[in-house]
C-alpha cells in the first residue's frame, strides 16, 4: 500500500531548484573552472597592492642579485667552460686507446702524460727562441724600419699620400722601442705581473679540472640523463653521445688543422728567410683556433710583418699562404670535419660573429659545435614531434 505522504525521487531531486539558485551553480562553486581561479587570484592581488608590489620588488632583486653572482662568477664559469671543452676534445683519444685494450684511467693517464710532454717539449723548444726573437726584434727594430724606408713600396706610399706615412712610420717606431708605453698598455709593470700569474694560475686550474671531468665524463652523461623522464632517457642518452662525440671531434680537428697552420708558417718563413719563424709559428697555432677568421687574420699578419724584411719574400709568402689557405679549405677541413661536425656555412658565419661577440675568444672556439648541437636537437626532437601533429 502506498504512502499518500510520500514524495517521488524526482521531487527531491528537483527541490534544490526552489530556492532560485540556478542548477549547477554549487557544483561550480566547489570546483571553479582554471581561468576563473586565475582571474581571481588577479583581482585578489589587485586589492591588495601593497603585498604584490611587496613580491614584484622581491622578484626584481633576485634577479638582480642572480645576474651580480652570476657576473662575479664569469671567470669561474668561463674556465670551467673552457675545462669542459677540453675533455670532450680528448675524449675520442682516450676512447680510441679503450676500444685497443687499454683501460679507461690508463688512457687517461697516458693521455695526459702525452700532452704534458708536448706542452714541456714546446715550451723548451719555443720559449727561449720566441724571448730571443722578441728581442732581436726590439734591437732590429730601426734597421727594419730604416730598409723599409729604402724600399720602393714605401716610395710609392710617400708619393700618394705625401708626407704623413713617415710621421706615422717614426710615431709608431717611437712607441713601441719606449718600454714605458709598453708598460702603460698592460696597465704598468705590477699589473703586468698579476695579469701573467693570474693566467699561469688559470691555465693549471683548466688543466686540473679536465682531467677530472675526463675521467668522470661517462658518469656525468649518465646523471644528466637521470634528470629526463624515464620514457625519454634511450632518446636523450643517444643524443647526449652524439653531441659530445661530434664536440669532441671538431676540437680535435681544429687543433690537427692549426698544427698543419703552424708547420706550413714555419716552414715557409725558414725557406723564404723570414724573421721570427717560430715566434711566428706560435701565433699561427694560436690564431687559426679560431674559425673562420683565424687563418685570414694571421695572413694579414704575417704579410705585413714580412713586409718590413723584405717586399718580395712578403709577396711570395701572401701568395704561397694564399694557395694553402685553398688547400685546407676545400681538401684538409672537409676531410677532418667531415665525420665529426656538418653545419651549413651561414650558420657558420653567424654563430662565430655571435659567440665572439658574446664571450669572445671562448665564444668563437664553441660557437660551431654548439651551432651544430642546436641543430641536431631540431633535427631529431623539434621537427619529429612537428611532424607527428596531423
């Protein structure tokens, strides 16, 4: 028998809509949509402007005081960035010496054993003939100049610009043969000082700091992995070793290509009887580091030193440089870079003149090879997930 008293289910359930609150309306309230939060919280900041311009302030001078450490820091960060690059430059070696049998710590020490014995080996040899050369040069200095004066270039530049080329010519012998305005340029003698202790005390703080990250280089790519989601670590494991491998080899190549620029400055200034061959030689090393304009840079140099010795044997230098210049171009890099590092040759242009422009020498040796890890991460992650958007 049923109850007159009581009421459907559907009453109940439509009860709730007598007292003109709209239905669904407490369900919104108990979980507001995300932009209504958003919103809210807004104009829960806007009321109370005192404690947002409290946390803005706050964020401003984190960030200020972030920036300051950060460049109080740029010569830690710069040798252990400088650090980092040599490891990877000498990994493949110590790889190669690993897949011949030989252990990992033994390759490194042999590794470093080698370099150790080049660098004394060069420092003996070059050292005292570069102090010597140095010397000879600020002693030969007039006479250079004086012959210079003789010659039938200097003839013509008189002639076409009149009188100002000596001026400039014995304004410029004065300045360099007065040892106060060398001096002066390195900000006097005591600074001088510390500015060459200084770099003796980076040089080996370097030297430390790659061996240890050459001998804990696997352990470092392992936890860098760890920190990605464990779906992506085998993708981001291959990657990492790609990148360093191809960092590695263009480091090695680089210097394989500036020792081939330092032998062919040696040989042709020996041969063309040249002053300063090996001080010479050292400066080709080091300038042809840099891409791309390295090798330009020292042929302007080195002609124009050799022009004050002899216009002919300048000549022939420029012209023999020149051709190797070609040479290495089109036959030594392809077949050095080829397998370590591809980047097309704007990218090349436009990443030294950034890195250069950023972090100067450090910014033009890793301008290409961090070019070329950009472009590999687009390859293989950005343009893949762009593709798998239908």
């Amino acid at each position: 028998m049923t109850d007159p008293t009581a009421r459907p289910l559907a009453a109940d359930a439509a009860a709730g809509t007598d007292s003109g609150t709209a239905p669904g309306t407490a369900a919104t309230a108990a979980a507001p949509p995300g932009g209504s939060t958003a919103t809210a919280r807004v104009f829960a900041g806007l009321s109370n402007p005192f404690a947002l311009g409290f946390l803005l302030t706050l964020g401003g001078l984190a960030a200020f005081v972030l920036g300051l450490a950060i460049s109080n820091l740029s010569t830690v960060l710069i040798y252990v960035a400088f650090a980092l690059f040599a490891a990877l430059g000498l990994d493949p070696v110590v790889r190669w010496l690993e897949r011949h049998g030989i252990p990992r710590p033994g390759g490194i020490a042999m590794v470093f054993a080698g370099f150790a014995v080049a660098i004394a080996g060069i420092l003996w040899l070059i050292i005292p003939t570069v102090a010597g050369q140095v010397a000879q040069f600020s002693k030969d200095l007039p006479s250079l100049v004086s012959d210079f004066q003789k010659s039938n270039v200097y003839s013509w530049l008189e002639t076409n610009f009149s009188d100002q080329v000596g001026t400039l010519l014995t304004d410029a012998q004065n300045f360099i043969t007065n040892p106060s305005n060398i001096a002066s340029i390195g900000g006097g003698v005591l600074q001088v000082g510390v500015g060459i202790a200084s770099a003796i005390s980076g040089v080996v703080i370097v030297l430390v700091l790659t061996l240890y990250f050459l001998a804990s280089l696997a352990a470092m790519k392992n936890a860098f992995v760890r920190l990605t989601p464990a779906r992506s670590r085998s993708k981001v494991a291959s990657l990492t070793t790609e990148i360093t491998d191809s960092i590695g080899g263009y480091l090695m190549g680089m210097v394989v290509l500036a020792f081939f620029n330092s032998m062919v400055a040696l040989i042709l200034h020996l041969v063309l009887g040249l002053p300063f061959p090996a001080l010479l030689a050292v400066i080709a090393f080091c300038l042809t580091l840099i891409p791309l304009v390295g090798t330009v840079a020292y042929w302007v140099l080195a002609t124009v030193i050799a022009l004050f010795s002899s216009p002919l044997a300048a000549l022939v230098f420029g012209i023999a440089y020149l051709v190797y210049m070609q040479i290495e171009a089109y036959i030594l890099t392809p077949r050095v870079m080829n397998r370590a590092i591809s980047v097309p040759g704007a990218l090349v242009v436009i990443g030294a003149l950034v890195g250069g422009t950023l972090l100067g020498l450090l910014g033009a040796l890793i301008a290409i090879p961090v070019t070329a890890s950009i472009l590999l991460i687009i390859k293989q992650v950005w343009i893949p997930r762009q593709d798998a958007k239908v």
